[in-house]
C-alpha cells in the first residue's frame, strides 16, 4: 500500500460525532450471555408483532405438544 494514501493517516471523525457520553463495554455482558436472533417471515410477523406474542404462542405449542407426547406414549410408559 502506498503510505501517501494510507487511510489510516486522514482523520475522517466528523465534528457532529459526540462520543464522550458513551460507556466502554456497556452491553460485554449480555453479549458474553448470549442472544438468539430469530428471523421470521413477512407472513408470521405480521400476525406476531413482538417477541411476546412469539413467546406466548411457543410455550403454547410446547405445552400441547408435551401433551400428546404424552397421549401417544405406549400403554405403561407413561411419565
């Protein structure tokens, strides 16, 4: 790379970027923690508007499937 154009020589900061109010490491632990990022289809979003409704319908989902796990099991095999 020619030194004369080395981008790390030109200070391209810009007056407007107020950076003094900001906290180092702010969000290291919830990102250490962890997060699941899950997309959802145009279609699905538009009946769950939040991660709530999701929430809800999944624990739902959960619940009658562990149900008819539970229904299907074989005779004497019950939990």
């Amino acid at each position: 790379m020619n030194p004369e154009n080395d981008p790390m020589d030109e200070d391209d900061m810009r007056p407007e970027y107020d950076l003094q109010g900001g906290v180092r490491g702010k969000y290291y632990k919830r990102y250490m923690d962890g997060t699941n990022l899950i997309l959802l289809d145009p279609d699905v979003a538009a009946v769950f508007h939040d991660s709530e409704s999701v929430n809800q319908a999944l624990r739902g989902l959960i619940k009658v499937a562990g149900q008819l796990e539970h229904a299907t099991s074989p005779k004497g095999e019950r939990a």
